[in-house]
C-alpha cells in the first residue's frame, strides 16, 4: 500500500498491463488464421513465436470474434438477467487479481481462459438461431403455440434438431474414428538387418560390424521415431524445474536433448561436442542409443529423409554406466 502510494503511476500502469495481457491471452485461445502445412506435417505451433503484433487477417478475425462474444454477452443477459454476467465477473476479477499479484502468461490466463470460448458459443448458438429463424425454422414455443396446446411441436422440435445434434456429434468423434480407420502404427520395432540397410544408405560414419557390435549390448536400443522438440545445450547448462524432462535437464556435457515421438514419448540426450546439428524438429530420425534410467544417450543419429547423420563425440562406445 506504502508503495502504491508513493508511486501511482507505476503501479496503474503494471496493474493494467498484466490485465491486459490476461484478457487479450484469453481471447487468443480462439485460434487465428495460420500456415497449415497438411495432416501429415508437425502441428504449426505458432503462438510459440507469437511477438504481440498481428496480421491484418487476423485483426479483422478477432473483431469478429468480439462481435460474437458480444452477442453472446446480449443474449446471456436478455434470457438470464445478471446469473448470466456471472462468468464476466468472475473473468474481471480474475484478471485484476493477476493484474495486482503482478502476473500474466498462458498459465495464468488458463483458469479464466474458458470464459472467453464460453461467451462465443452462446453468441455462435444465437446467431445459428437467428439464422434459422430468418429462413422460418420453428425453434422455439411461444406463448401462442403453448396456450393453444400444439401436440406437434414437440415431435417438430426433435425432428428439427437431431439431425444437427447428430452433426456435431459426428464431427467430434471424427479424431477416433479416423484413428480406428488408419491405426497409428507408423514406426514399428527396427529390425537390426532393416536398420543396418537404413543407414548403409546414408552415411558411412560406422561400419555395419559396428552397428551389430553395440546392438549385441543389453542396454543398446534402436527407435525410429518422430523428433520434436530439439534444443542445444552447453556444459551444465539446461533447463531447471521441480521435476525436470530429462531431455533438458542440466548437465555437464555439451548436447542436444529432445522428444522420440514413437507409440509413446521418450526422452533422448544426444551428446555432440561441437557439432552443430541442423533445424531437425519434425523430422523422421533413426535413434541409436543406450538405455538409461530415464532416458536415452543417443550415439547416431540417422534422418533417411533428409539425408543426415549424426555421429556423437562418444562413438558406439559400450554402454557403461
């Protein structure tokens, strides 16, 4: 209070920014108009990069997003008066405690993030019935119908709207049933006879003889997979937490840590003194390796794709603990 007292100005002025910042990252949770590279690509993470400034495109489809929250605003307030501003409220003082505490970021907008999607839908819900309404669709009883006991309406009503229901229930199921349909079993189990053709295709860093040596290890594995994530490290640096990846963790070597995406997530630590190592994240990638407690120390590295292969400062070395 002392503080605030003193200095009026800075505090007003970090109170509204972290506001600020809680009330624009909850209405960046509705998506933006972005790059899509195919279903077959890496998702396009572009909020990752996101510098605060927009496109016209997307200035523009934000303020139509403002307009159908407002609707949705209206209606909640026509049909159910102030219980319907409750979750406004409850978003306001959310964002002003985050303002006063003095933080802002994704997870800090996340408890009050739904606020804004939640305004949307009824607006988006409205304007389907104003809509529908327009084109003389029958969605709501009045008065009228009500006292003059229509037995129809009811069956007209569910006639009307099960079809849409079924609609919405089909796009939501679509992600499993295109599962069902196409079973992700992309990268299976390498036989080391497949690995070793793999690799005599791309690189001649290591014998075949060498391959099959360190496989003959019971701690040698070998994964292909999906690689995300990637990031260089130097000695002891990292990235520190109350329960740390282990890809990113510190460490006192140089390396490059990231995810395996294969029928599960693994955590891989590739050692690489010196060795720059290209943009990788997305690509397919051969991992050879040793298990660890937690994680993989890769040796090799092989990117059939592109054509890549990367060899660690500790060789096919044996996997010693």
């Amino acid at each position: 209070i002392t503080f605030a007292i003193n200095d009026p100005g800075f505090v007003a002025e970090f109170i509204s920014n972290h506001f600020l910042a809680t009330e624009v990252g909850a209405l960046l949770a509705l998506p933006l108009i972005a790059p899509f590279n195919g279903l077959r690509e890496p998702v396009n993470l572009y909020w990752t990069s996101f510098d605060g400034t927009l496109a016209g495109s997307n200035i523009l489809l934000l303020i139509g997003y403002l307009a159908v929250i407002a609707v949705g605003l209206g209606a909640a307030w026509k049909r159910w008066q102030w219980a319907g501003l409750l979750p406004l409220a409850f978003n306001l003082g959310y964002a002003a405690a985050n303002g006063i505490g003095r933080f802002s970021g994704w997870r800090y907008d996340l408890p009050a993030d739904w606020i804004a999607y939640f305004y949307f839908g009824i607006g988006f819900a409205e304007l389907l019935f104003w809509s529908a309404r327009t084109f003389g669709a029958r969605l709501l009883e009045t008065e009228e119908t009500h006292k003059a006991g229509s037995p129809n309406l009811g069956r007209n009503f569910a006639g009307q709207i099960l079809p849409f229901a079924a609609a919405f229930a089909l796009i939501g199921a679509l992600p499993w049933i295109a599962e069902s349909i196409n079973p992700p079993a992309r990268y299976p189990n390498l036989e080391i006879a497949n690995l070793q053709s793999q690799i005599a295709e791309h690189q001649n860093i290591v014998s075949a003889e060498e391959i099959r040596s360190f496989n003959n290890q019971p701690e040698a594995v070998t994964l292909q997979g999906r690689l995300l994530y990637p990031r260089t490290f130097s000695a002891n640096a990292g990235l520190t937490s109350a329960t740390p990846w282990p890809s990113y963790e510190p460490r006192d070597y140089p390396r490059l840590g990231f995810k395996l995406l294969n029928r599960d997530v693994r955590e891989v630590v590739f050692p690489n003194k010196g060795v720059p190592v290209e943009n990788v994240h997305g690509r397919d990638v051969i991992v050879l390796g040793c298990q660890r407690d937690n994680y993989i120390e890769a040796r090799l590295l092989v990117f059939p794709d592109a054509n890549l292969t990367y060899l660690s400062n500790l060789a096919l070395a044996p996997c010693l603990p």
